[in-house]
C-alpha cells in the first residue's frame, strides 16, 4: 500500500495567495489553478479580470506541473518538430500544457501537488507561479 502526500486546501490558497500577490504588483489579474500531486484541481481562483479563456489553462497548467513533475516552460522548450517529445501537448486528451506558467509543488523531494497560473504572457504567468510557491516555503517553513 502507498502512502501519498498532498497539498490540502489551505495550502492550495497560500499558493493562490503568493501568485495572486505577484499578480497584483506587475497589474495582470490572473486565473490560479492548484492541483493535488495526480492533477486533480484542489482550489481556483480567477482574479476580477482574468482572462475567461485561462481557466482551463491555469487547470491544464497546474495539472500538468504536478504529473510531469516540471515546469510547463521545460516542455515547450523540448516539443518541437524533430524532438522525440513533439507531441506530447496533445496526450492527455490534449491537457498537457506546453506554456510557461505550471509548476510542480515539492515537499522534502516528495511530489504533493502544482500550481497553474495563466492570463499574461508566458513569462508573466511563470513569474506568478515562482511566487506562489516562493510564498508557500515562506509560510509553511516546508522545504522543497
């Protein structure tokens, strides 16, 4: 039998609140997605003007940190034509994101969870993801 760990929903709104922060400071409300460590959405946020079409990607975003195990930004680095990763943005019923802004949530090495964040450009929303875990470590004293 395996034993898991995972974000709980008052973790879930401590990233939210880390990456809503930043959010705030560069004036890009965002959509905020935190998912448990398979994917699943544990809590969302879409700031008053995020973007309508960023809630399936901040969902998509974070689901993908958390079961990929890596930033979203890695992944379209690496999926281009000739790459033997091209192609993977269409697995998973096409909710593997490829977009800046979804990363995985460590605690003590161990996978628990990820944190989508979308509205801005890519670098915007990877930026709000950085804070929010960023200020998750601060408030938990958790290490990655």
């Amino acid at each position: 039998m395996l034993t898991l760990r995972r974000l709980d929903i008052d973790e879930a709104q401590t990233l939210i609140e880390g990456a809503a922060a930043k959010a705030r400071e560069i004036a890009i409300p965002m959509c905020i997605a935190v998912t448990d460590e398979s994917g699943h959405l544990i809590r969302f946020e879409r700031m008053n003007g995020g973007k309508v079409s960023s809630i399936s990607i901040a969902i998509d975003k974070a689901s993908t940190g958390a079961v990929a195990r890596n930033g979203t930004h890695v992944y379209n680095q690496l999926c281009v034509p000739g790459s033997p990763t091209f192609g993977i943005h269409i697995s998973n019923g096409g909710h593997f994101s490829i977009i800046g802004g979804g990363l995985p949530v460590f605690v003590d090495g161990e996978i628990v969870g990820g944190v989508g964040v979308s509205s801005g450009t890519a670098e915007q929303d990877r930026i709000c993801a950085e804070a929010a875990i960023a200020h998750f470590y601060a408030v938990s004293g958790k290490k990655a």
